[in-house]
C-alpha cells in the first residue's frame, strides 16, 4: 500500500497538472491580442463612395492597428482622383472602379491590382429631371446627360444607352466633377446625370418632386479594386497582406452588422439621415482576384479604343496588371487569376 506521504505527493502532482491545464485552456480560449510593436504607417486614397466602405469600417473598428498597422485614410471625390493621387505620391495605395485603370493601363504600367474587395450591379445610376421631359430611357434621346469622364460614369452611360437602343450621336454628353453633377441638374445645365454613389441619390434626394430614377443596368457589373505602384508593392509585401486581413475582417463586419455599418458611413462621409440604407443593398463585399476581372479590363480597353479615349490601337496584356501575392497568402481560395 501507498504511504500517507506518497499519496499527498501524488495529490500536489495532480493538482499541478490539473492548475497548468487550466491554465492552457483559458489562454487557448481569450480572444487573439492585437499586433504589439511599430506599426507601419500606410496612406490609402478612397473615393467618397459606398463601394470604399470596408476602409472605413477597418479605420472606425480598429481594424488596421489590429494589423499592426498606421493606417491613413484620405478620401477623393472619385476613384480617378484617388489613383493620381497615388501616381503623384501622396497616397500609397488607391481603392476605384476598373474604368480608370484600364485609362491608365495605355499610358503606364508601373501600377498594379492587388484585389478587388466590391462590386455591384447597380453603384451608377440615371437620374432624370421629369420636367425636362425624362421620366423613361428612350426619353434620354436628344437630351443633355451629365457624367464625369474617364470614370465608371463614363462606361456606365455609354452602356446604358446602347442597352436602351439609342444612337450615341442622338444625346449630348457633357462632363462634370462628381460633385458637380447635382448642381448641374438642378440649374437645368443638363436634363440628366450618369453618376455613382452617393451622387446619385443625393439627386434624388434634393430634387424630390422633380428627380426620377430610370430603371438600372442589366450589363454594367462595376468592380471596386486596391491598387498599388509596383514598386511599392516589391518593397511592402507585408503591408499589403496586413490591408486585406484588415479589410477581410471589415467585410465579416458588414456582413453580421447591417445597421452599425450604414451609422459608420452616414457619419464618415457625413451623409443625412438614411441615404446609405437603400445604397448598401446594392453592394457585395468580399475579397476576390478573380479571372472575370480580364473580361471587364479587356472590353473597356476596346470601348476606350474605339470612342478615341486613346492614341493606342492595341489592347494591353492584362496579366502584367495584378499583383496576386497578397491574396494568394490571405484567401487563396478567392484568387482564380494564374499569373
């Protein structure tokens, strides 16, 4: 038999595992501690859009520094504007439709896509002026159309109105800054505007009983993508990575928290009452490189060659144009481009 020592002994044996057991399983169970040490400071340029939401939601919830991260977010009318930024150096990296990229593809090639985190069917909009006439698309014939060139607005209504059987040559286009559009409609500079969120309903909602939605594209897919300068990217491949992990986890948010996330944007971007509500049912969000990307780059070039928006006659090798490392470490199973 055992003696009285010995089994006191053997007790404060078992009592220690049982301690360092317990010990392991709440450690195992507290929720993951966010990045210690430096972060790396980071700038992103973002249009002033519904479609940028992740980045917003990932600056208000902490996202970035949970990265470890020193993120700035500097927001531009439109995600042209954001991507001379980045060309000009005052941003790092540019959040925009595909429109300006494939503009830019016929100039330079120092520039990259490192993902797309958006996309909606129905981001761009028409808003007609019912008292000049415009209550239905084949009203669009013959009239004055507001859009802001070398943006999605411009592809959108080319789209629009040869889904709408009208002949280019029958309407005039007329170009504005984004944030020019309402104010053109308003003065009667234009019978309608082709814009992207919020412009669009900020139209709608200024010009209540005389503004009339025409019915959306069934065509236009728009894609809201982060881009980068090659450079940079060879030389902060981390950085990227820690963005999208930031901006996964801002798209997870979006997805259980419906109504924070529209509260977060009415006040980022300083929006009345409920005008993100009917927006962001038009957004998907999630994180993809995916092949259709090719198909969407590769006939806005052809449009862009055909409309003159270009010197070039060639349509550039689009594979040159993504940079798929990032995605491939952070969600492989949503990278479908082989480069």
């Amino acid at each position: 038999m055992m003696s009285a020592k010995g089994k006191i002994a053997l007790r404060t044996i078992f009592g220690t595992v049982l301690l360092l057991a317990f010990v392991v399983l709440s450690a195992s169970c507290q929720k993951p501690e966010k990045s210690t040490g430096p972060r790396e400071k980071v700038t992103i340029g973002v249009g002033s859009g519904g479609l940028s939401l992740p980045f917003i939601i990932a600056r208000e919830k902490g996202f970035f520094p949970e990265e470890g991260l020193d993120a700035t977010i500097r927001f531009y009318p439109s995600g042209k504007k954001a991507l001379d930024a980045m060309f000009a150096g005052e941003v790092d990296s540019a959040t925009l439709t595909e429109t300006p990229i494939v503009l830019n593809s016929f100039i330079r090639d120092d520039f990259s896509v490192f993902a797309t985190f958006a996309y909606s069917y129905d981001n761009s909009k028409v808003i007609g002026r019912k008292d000049g006439g415009v209550a239905k698309p084949a009203d669009l014939k013959g009239k004055k159309i507001g859009f802001t060139a070398k943006t999605s607005s411009h592809f959108f209504i080319h789209l629009y109105i040869i889904e709408h059987q009208i002949d280019p040559a029958h309407v005039k286009l007329v170009d504005f800054a984004p944030t020019d559009l309402l104010g053109a409609l308003k003065d009667g500079k234009v019978d309608a505007i082709a814009a992207f969120e919020p412009y669009a309903s900020e139209a709608l909602k200024a010009l209540p009983n005389k503004a009339v939605r025409l019915p959306g594209s069934k065509l236009y897919r728009e894609t809201f993508n982060i881009t980068v300068m090659r450079s940079y990217a060879k030389g902060h491949p981390e950085v990227l990575k820690k963005i999208l992990k930031a901006v996964d986890k801002a798209t997870m948010f979006i997805k259980q928290d419906r109504n924070e996330s529209i509260a977060v944007m009415n006040k980022s971007l300083k929006l009345e009452g409920d005008s993100f509500v009917s927006v962001q049912d038009d957004l998907v969000f999630e994180l993809s490189l995916d092949h259709s990307l090719f198909t969407i780059f590769e006939d806005e070039a052809r449009w862009a060659i055909k409309n003159g928006l270009t010197d070039k006659a060639k349509v550039p090798n689009y594979l040159g144009y993504i940079y798929p490392d990032a995605m491939k470490a952070i969600k492989p199973e949503a990278v479908t481009i082989s480069k």
